[in-house]
C-alpha cells in the first residue's frame, strides 16, 4: 500500500467513525441572526415607529398596501399584502414610477403597549430579521420578536449620561448587540428549532387593530 493509498484510508475510517458518532438532534441550529446582512429583510422597530428595510420592500415586489398582524404568545409580526380599501390597509413604502422605499410609519399607539409587553427598553431601537413564508397560499413576511438585535438611541437633550468630569458620554448608536440569553448561546436545540417551525395554524395572530385597544387597568 503506497503513500496516497494510506491517506485516503484513513480519511475513509474517520469519515466512518464520524458517520457513526454524529446525531444531529444533539446539535444547535446556528441562528442566522449572527450572520445577518444589509440584503436581509428586516424590521426596525423604535419607541414611536417602525420602518421595514429596502431588502424586505423589494422582495414583496409591487406590494405598496400590508396588513400587519402579531401573535403575542409566540411574540411574532407578521406583514402580508393587502388591497389599498383594506380596512386595516397601511402604507408601508414610497412607491414612485422608477422605484420603491421604505417608509417610517408613525405609531406610537402600538409600540408603546409592544415595547410594555415585551420588556423593552424605550432609550432602544429593535431590528428584527423577517422570514418568507406561504401559508395557505398567501406569502407573509414574520418577524421574531424574541431574537431582536439591540441598538441605543441618543439620549435626548437634557438626559444625556455624563463621565466623573460632567462631560457628555458619547453613546454608540451604531453598533447593535443581542440580549444575555440569545448573546451566550449559537443558537437553539434541534428539537426546539423543527417545533418553531412547524406553523400549522395562524388563529394566533391578531390585527395590529385588535392589539392597540383600549388599555384596562
């Protein structure tokens, strides 16, 4: 047995060996969230608004009209397209002859209670990445709140920090960051990852409309 014939026996025995240790369901799904791109459809989400990136708009190609929908058990939105006479109808781009952009909608109605609910903190703004999916022969984009990558607003005038000397402390806008929970982990068991996704039914969603009522004490 030459030199060359060796090799490739050795790399066929631990080819073998691996094929009979591995288990996939013992592994973690890396979430794509700590690979995310420009090019990814995402949702940006602040204390008053929220603006659905160009890479989401152009992918819901002619879709100028959505209807927004959220599941607060799974703490999913959900965006799908609608018709303009819609009653719950939102613009959700700029739409012009020669292109399409994002539009920052104005809602402080609704992220107010989301941002109570979800324990977020209003000196932050949240980006989501979205997920195509086709149900029941509608395509909607569905954004995981509970996977949100964390940016710092700058403080409004009079509530900036400021170092043992009085000067204002510069605060990084630019650079997001991932809670404790999502930071200290690649991602989530195979088993949690096939039972997240396996969307079976979408009664758990309700209409933004139905989520901003009247607030009970």
């Amino acid at each position: 047995m030459n030199e060359e014939q060796i090799v490739i026996s050795e790399k066929e025995e631990r080819r073998q060996e691996i094929e009979r240790i591995i288990n996939p369901d013992n592994c973690q799904v890396i979430r794509k969230e700590l690979f995310a791109s420009l090019r990814d459809p995402a949702v940006t989400i602040r204390n008053g608004n929220i603006t659905f990136n160009t890479a989401c708009i152009n992918d819901f190609d002619g879709v100028v009209y959505v209807k927004l929908l959220y599941d607060k058990d799974l703490r999913f939105l959900s965006v799908t397209e609608c018709d303009e006479n819609d009653k719950h109808a939102l613009r959700w781009c700029v739409a012009r002859t020669d292109k399409r952009k994002s539009r920052r909608m104005r809602c402080p109605e609704f992220t107010g209670p989301l941002y109570e609910q979800l324990g977020w903190s209003s000196k932050c703004r949240y980006k989501v990445l979205g997920y195509k999916i086709e149900f029941r022969g509608k395509t909607y984009f569905v954004f995981d709140l509970n996977v949100p990558q964390v940016f710092n607003e700058k403080p409004k005038k009079g509530e900036e920090q400021l170092d043992e000397n009085g000067e204002v402390v510069e605060v990084d806008t630019r650079t997001g960051f991932y809670p404790d929970d999502i930071a200290n982990t690649f991602g989530v068991p195979m088993a949690q990852y096939k039972k997240e996704t396996e969307i079976t039914d979408m009664d758990g969603y309700v209409e933004i409309a139905g989520f901003t009522g009247v607030k009970k004490e």
